[in-house]
C-alpha cells in the first residue's frame, strides 16, 4: 500500500516528494474535497497524509471519512509552521478520556 499527501503548501509537498511520496497541493475546500474522492477512490493508497490546517479548517469533510472508512487511514502532520496542538496535548488528551490529572 502507497502514502498519498494532501497538503495546504509547496513546501511540505515538496519535502515528501523528496522522501518518495506523491501528493498534492489545495488550497480551497473544493480542492481538498476532489483529492479526498480521488484517494477514496485508488484502492492502492492505504494512508492519507493531511497538513492539520486541514482538520482545523474543515473538520466535516476529514471526520467523515475518519468514521465511515477503515481504509485509508488519515493522519494529520504538521506543517513547516510546525503543530498547532499545545505542548501538552497528549496530556490533556489522556486527562479527558479517562479522567486521570497526570
């Protein structure tokens, strides 16, 4: 199974170019939305990689495919601003799952 790169900038696409994976770049919603069904669509492509400006920006489209499919995984990347999660995001994570204060 193949990696596939939806990104929201050159630069990040061109790096996972570098690394061998194909992808591509959109900016509007539409574009994501016609990536997403093409990917959806080439059963040879088993993960999704998404810059998190996706699933901050359009949550509706990413979380529907994360629910309703097994295949392709998605998974969201920073970009080369770097994450946009706080420093301590695995913790607060934990602390609302299970109730636990670590």
């Amino acid at each position: 199974m193949k990696m596939f790169l939806i990104s929201d900038n050159v630069d990040t696409y061109t790096g996972m170019r570098l690394a061998g994976v194909d992808g591509v770049v959109a900016h509007e919603r539409s574009e994501l939305h016609d990536a997403l069904q093409k990917v959806m669509d080439d059963k040879s492509i088993g993960i999704v990689l998404l810059t998190e400006k996706f699933g901050r920006e359009f949550p509706d489209l990413i979380d529907e495919i994360k629910l309703k499919r097994k295949l392709p995984l998605l998974v969201e990347i920073p970009d080369r601003h770097g994450t946009g999660r706080k420093k301590d995001f695995i913790t607060s994570y934990v602390n609302e799952a299970i109730g636990l204060k670590l």
